[in-house]
C-alpha cells in the first residue's frame, strides 16, 4: 500500500474534473457498493490511499507547515460512513441540509468552510446513500403535507465531487419519486452531463453561483469559468430542471456596478430564452466573522479580501454569534442595483432573498 503523495503535473481545474492526490478510506465503506466502486477507480488511477478508523479523525496529512497541510487536505479525499443522521436546518434555502459530503477543492477564499470546517478541510464523501434517503424520508412523513426541501450543498459542493460519487444521480431519482420531497443543490462546477438524464421529476432545483468577473478572478481558485457554467446551466434547464442563480458573496469593489450589470446582461445574453422561465436569484453580501478574517488571511496571505472591521456593520445572528456585513447604505445600494437589473432583464424571476 503507497502512502506517498504523488506530484501530479499541474492541470487546470476549470475543464477536468476533480483527482485527489491522496485518498482515506474507512474500511467499512468497502461494504457497501459504492466505497468499493471508488476503492477499485482509486487503485485504477494509481492514486495513493490509506485506510483510516474514522473520516473524523484524519490526523497524519503531509505537509512540513500548516499552510502546506491546508493545501494537500483540499486535494485529500475520505470515503466514510455517515453516522450522523439528524440533518442540520438549512435557512433560508431549505428546510434540512442533506449531508452526502463535506468539504470542497475549490479554494474560494471567502467561503464560510474556511471556519466550520476549522481543521478538517480534507473532502470527506459518504457511501452509505440507503441510510441517508431513509433518513430524509423519515423528514419528509414528519411534515406531510407542506413540502419538506433538502439543500445537499451546505458543506461541499457536491457538483464537483459527481463524477466520483455518483451520489446526487441517486438523490436526484429518489427526489423524483417524492410527493412531499423536494431537492436543491448550488454549484461552482460545470460536471452536470451525468445528471441531464435524471428522473429528477421537476423535483430538484439546480442552482449555479455565479458573480462579477473581478470576484471570479481574484477569489475563486479551482472553480469552472463563468463560461463553463452558463454552459452547464442552459444543459440543465434544457434538461427540464427548476433553475436558479446565486449570486455570492456580492462584494463592494472598484466597478462594482458595472461588474455586477455585465454579470446580468451576461446571463441573459447567453442563455436561451426558452429556458429563462421560472428562474430563481439568491442574493448574498459578503460577511465575515473575526475567526473567519485570522483563519483566511493565514491561508490565503496574498488575498485582496476586504475584510475591514471599521468598515462594516455588526450583525447579529443566531446563537447569539454575529457577523460583519456591508452598513446599511452600501448593502441597500447592492440590493436596488441587483434587483432592478434582474428585473430589466429576467421579469418573470423571483428574488428569493436578500440577506
């Protein structure tokens, strides 16, 4: 069994799909079909693996320097088992976030996984799919007869994680199946071709998080291009699918107005008319906690984040935890300018939120 990291040539992330440098497997996962499926590609492609007691406790990455352990553990796959199966809330998206992954490869600097994660960034997937349906069944008979949603993005974004897992195929099909059940998932990935023949029933929302081209370039590492996922989008709303749009983090910069309305007029301008019915825009500011600031700022030194305390409003959330948000007359400036270019452009959308 190798336990070395193999030096990969460098390839650009936006058109390949996702190859860990290093995989953990928990041995009970190689019971069930699908920790199998990912042992046997695993061993297929040479990759390096361990076997490891518990996805929770990944404890010997390599790596000489914290910022070096970061790094590999954002190219560290672990294959588990999902013993917790009480669902976290998912407000205001959904109801209860559905967990089948956690952890991402992208390297968005601003991403709150940066703190919940705190030191387990590695991307941990789980294989035991049957106890994870059954329990959103469980869910689902609780609320009968209001619709019950389920987010699968919470903790991961599961879109780039698909040609591994296979797992929100699964989701998709048994969503479809589902009276009372509903599914909703955001991406920054273009990986959706596997998901274009779902039996997903009208029953799952995909959702692409898009934004201005300077938040792309400077602070979304190891994501598909703006390009590439308008391109995925027009596929899956050509596929039948509700469709949505998160625009995320929206961040105050030089240009922003004229980022932000090249980013609509984009949209519009590249998908077909025919499948603009029915669109969904969630719109999100860009917040900060202070453990948030120190844990980014040591991982990502040379960020351009702007994440000045003076400059920003305390805001207080649940829990009695707070977080730093644009002061009222710069966030009601973003929220005007984005709904009216929004409704200039898509006039049947619905603005879900702005928060």
């Amino acid at each position: 069994m190798s336990t070395a990291v193999i030096k990969r040539p460098k390839t650009n992330r936006s058109t390949l799909s996702f190859v860990p440098e290093l995989v953990y497997f928990e041995p009970s996962a190689l019971d069930y079909p699908k920790g199998q499926r990912i042992f046997d590609w695993v061993k297929k492609e040479g990759i390096p693996y361990r076997m490891t007691t518990s996805h929770n406790r990944i404890t010997n990455l390599p790596g000489d320097t914290e910022l070096e352990q970061y790094k590999i553990a954002k190219r560290t796959l672990v294959v588990g088992i999902r013993k917790t199966l009480k669902f976290d809330t998912s407000k205001p998206s959904a109801e209860y976030a559905i967990p089948i992954a956690t952890g991402c490869m992208a390297h968005c600097h601003y991403c709150y996984l940066q703190t919940t994660l705190g030191a387990k960034p590695y991307i941990r997937v789980y294989v035991n799919m049957d106890d994870i349906l059954n329990a959103a069944q469980g869910y689902i008979e609780e609320r009968k007869p209001e619709i019950t949603r389920f987010e699968a993005a919470c903790t991961s974004d599961p879109v780039g994680l698909e040609p591994i897992t296979g797992s929100l195929r699964e989701l998709i099909d048994y969503m479809g199946t589902q009276e009372n059940g509903r599914l909703r998932f955001v991406t920054k990935f273009h990986h959706v071709d596997s998901l274009l023949d779902a039996n997903h029933n009208g029953h799952t929302r995909i959702r692409f998080s898009v934004n201005a081209k300077y938040v792309i370039k400077n602070f979304e590492p190891a994501t598909s291009s703006f390009e590439q996922r308008i391109e995925a989008a027009a596929k899956v709303a050509r596929a039948g699918y509700p469709m949505g749009f998160i625009i995320a983090p929206i961040i105050w910069h030089d240009g922003w107005e004229e980022g932000y309305g090249e980013l609509i007029a984009s949209l519009a301008a590249q998908l077909p008319s025919d499948v603009t019915k029915d669109l969904t825009f969630e719109l999100i500011q860009h917040r900060f906690t202070k453990t948030a600031k120190a844990v980014i700022e040591k991982r990502y030194p040379r960020t351009k984040l702007e994440m000045d305390i003076e400059k920003r409003k305390y805001k207080w959330g649940r829990w009695g935890q707070g977080k730093y948000v644009y002061p009222d007359e710069q966030a009601n400036a973003l929220r005007m300018y984005l709904s009216e270019r929004i409704f200039e452009h898509f006039p049947e959308a619905k603005i879900e939120y702005f928060t």
